[in-house]
C-alpha cells in the first residue's frame, strides 16, 4: 500500500517576505496613480465645492522651526553677523501663530487688464503707472472681495516710495525681492520700503520687489537697472528678503509651477559654473512643466499635501544660496553697493532659514536674523492681511526697526 509523503510547512524566507511587502506597496502605489489619473482626467472624485471651503495644498508659508535647539544655539554663537532680539510686543495677549483660512484665495485681478509682462531674465514690466489690485477669495463664480488696493509704478519697473521722487541723498537703499518686498496688499505708503524711508531719511529708498518673485529673478532684475538714471547715488545697501517659499520657486515644484510660475524665468549653472537664464518653466522644461500643470489638477494630491519633487534636497539648498550669492554679485557690480544683506522675514523664513543661514555664512553673505520673532504678538493679531498670506503695515513696520541699528 503506497503511503502519501509527509507534507512539512516550511517558514517563508525573508526575501519571500520582502517581495510580498514590495508587490503589496506597488499595488498601492499603483492604486493611488490610477485614482490621480482619473481625478485629473474626469474631476469626480471630490467636488469642487470641497475647494470652496478649504485652503488647496493644506497650510500657508507659515511655518514652525525644523532645526534643533542645540543647532539654533550654536549658530546664534558663532554667527558673525548677528541676530537681533525680540521687540518689545504690542499686547501681552497671545494669539495663535497659524492661520487657516475657511475659502481659498484667488488669482490676483489688475486692472486695467495686462497691466504687467514677464519679461525673460529680468523679471516683470509693468505697462501702466497706476494699477489697481483686486483680491478675492471663494470661487470664480461665487467670490469675495478681500481688498481693493492701488500700486503705482515708476520706470515701468520699481514700486513708488511716497517721498523719495524729488530726494537728494548720499547713499541707496535698494529693497529687492518677490511680493512681500513690493507690497503686495499694502499702500504706496504701508511697505516695507517706505518704513524704512521714514526711519533712514538720509538715504533714498528704492522699491525693486517683484509680486511672485524668485532669488534669480532678483538678480537679473537688478542687473537690468540702468545707472545713474535710475539709481543715481554712488552707493549704499541692497537688502534682499527672503522667505521660504523662495527655494519651491528656485527647484520649480509642482505647487509653484501649475500656479504661475510655468511662465517665470528659469535658471541653471552651466559648464562653467555660471548662472545662466534658460528661457520661462515651459520653455525650458515642456515635459516637467506639462506632467506638473496635469498632476496639479488632482483633488487627491491637493488633500493629501502632495507636491513635487517629495523633498528639498540638499543640493537646491545649495542652488539657492548660489542664487543669492549671484544677488550679491548684481548689487556690487551694477550698483556699486557697499553693503548687501539678506533678511530673512521673521517666521515665514523658519522652515529652512538655519539652514540657509549656514550656506550664507560659508559664502560670506552677511544676512539679518530675527530671532524667534512671534509676529502675532507684536503686531497684537495683525501679522498678515486677514484672510489672506501677505504681510500687514503693523508687521512691515515692526520687521523695519531693527534696520536703523544695523545700517547706521
């Protein structure tokens, strides 16, 4: 009688195990890609009602401080340039440090329409003197006005400080940056400029912030300034302020791209480790900037928090700080300044600003750092425009101070 063979369960090997786990997160991977195709493609999976009431892409620039305290002590300590202490707050209240806001904000409407061009290389040209800005927030067919505010323009380039047209001074100081430099939301008369127009009276105050503005921008745009007719002092200091949403414009994400900056300048080091401009985001990177204008459309990604590349990278920590370096370069150069320095935005700057705050310092590049800043107590509540991202007068003030110690 023929007896059957004994059957032994053997224990799955490791790589049996590891090839499962493998082909399970594919599987899931793949799921996900195919429900982002179909979102792109049909829109159904969330209505676009969801979008009504919530912020696209999670939270604001607003961030909280990724370094270690001990890192953060041990650059205070051996900085050679300095950090300023806290100013005296508003209010003894405390009021939270994040917002969240209930609708989401929409494209900014110019009129009259066109009012303002890219311009390769060199950043923006406006086309009208006087241009009025409209915010809104909601849905194109159901919006809200936030704020209706008058920005005027002078050679065809640079932000009007209240003041200053007819001003005789020995030296400049020359603001360089993206929104929050110009203003954006604020008065001729409530920037950061004419601030410190009113706390440096010898010296002539210059606007050069440009609205969505990157690092590379601001350094062909200053190389653009023709001199003496538009800045005719001999010297003085440029500041350039940074945030960190500089460095999603510097990499190019998805967020930044899908949302304007398809049409913004992009730059690169060539061969000869110079800094070159290579023609706007989809010029320069057709399929990069198609997949990431296509993939911007998911609803998932948007409520997941997705963007892309996944993470900043050491080496476009590095880029950009190459970028500013090339800033500094522009204002020695073109305008023959005597001192530049970088100001990182009190909070807005915190996510990576140590870090940047290192790769400046090996480069020599003398930067302004606030400390831990809590805007929304010394503004008493007024840090940011409400319902909207970008700084208030209380806070462009506030941020200001400090600049009669440092540039006297």
């Amino acid at each position: 009688m023929l007896s059957s063979p004994n059957l032994v369960a053997r224990p799955m090997s490791k790589r049996t195990w590891s090839f499962r786990i493998l082909s399970v997160a594919l599987g899931l991977f793949a799921a996900l890609l195919a429900l982002v195709v179909l979102d792109v493609l049909t829109g159904w999976i969330m209505p676009a009602s969801y979008f009504t009431d919530h912020n696209p892409f999670g939270r604001n620039h607003l961030g909280t401080n990724l370094a270690s305290p001990e890192k953060v002590r041990a650059l205070k300590q051996r900085s050679r340039y300095g950090s300023f202490p806290v100013s005296p707050a508003a209010d003894s209240e405390s009021h939270p440090s994040e917002i969240h806001l209930s609708k989401r904000l929409l494209p900014t409407e110019f009129e009259p329409l066109g009012s303002f061009r890219n311009v390769p290389g060199t950043g923006v040209d406006y086309l009208a003197k006087s241009v009025v800005a409209k915010k809104f927030r909601g849905s194109p067919e159901q919006k809200e006005l936030i704020y209706q505010r008058q920005y005027t323009i002078e050679m065809e380039k640079r932000r009007v400080v209240p003041g200053q047209d007819k001003k005789k001074a020995e030296e400049f100081l020359v603001f360089v940056g993206c929104s929050f430099t110009f203003g954006e939301g604020v008065n001729d008369n409530e920037t950061m400029a004419y601030y410190a127009s009113q706390l440096l009276p010898q010296r002539k105050v210059y606007n050069y912030g440009l609205m969505g503005g990157s690092p590379g921008e601001a350094a062909f745009f200053l190389r653009s300034i023709k001199v003496p007719e538009e800045v005719p002092e001999k010297t003085g200091t440029v500041i350039y302020t940074f945030i960190d949403d500089h460095i999603r414009r510097v990499v190019g994400t998805m967020r930044y791209i899908s949302d304007y900056g398809f049409r913004r300048p992009h730059y690169f080091i060539d061969d000869q480790n110079q800094f070159r401009f290579a023609g706007s985001q989809e010029n320069a990177r057709p399929l990069r900037t198609f997949i990431f204008r296509a993939l911007a459309k998911s609803k998932i990604l948007r409520v997941l928090k997705i963007d892309l590349p996944w993470t900043i990278s050491k080496r476009d920590m590095e880029f950009t700080a190459r970028s500013i370096e090339e800033i500094q370069k522009a204002a020695l150069e073109r305008l023959h300044a005597r001192d530049f320095y970088v100001l990182l935005y009190p909070e807005v700057s915190s996510d990576r600003g140590f870090e940047l705050m290192e790769l400046l310092e090996a480069k020599g590049i003398r930067y302004i750092y606030y400390g831990d800043w809590d805007m929304n107590r010394i503004t008493g509540g007024k840090k940011l425009i409400e319902n909207e991202v970008h700084p208030t007068p209380q806070s462009y003030r506030a941020v200001v101070g400090p600049l009669k110690e440092i540039l006297r």
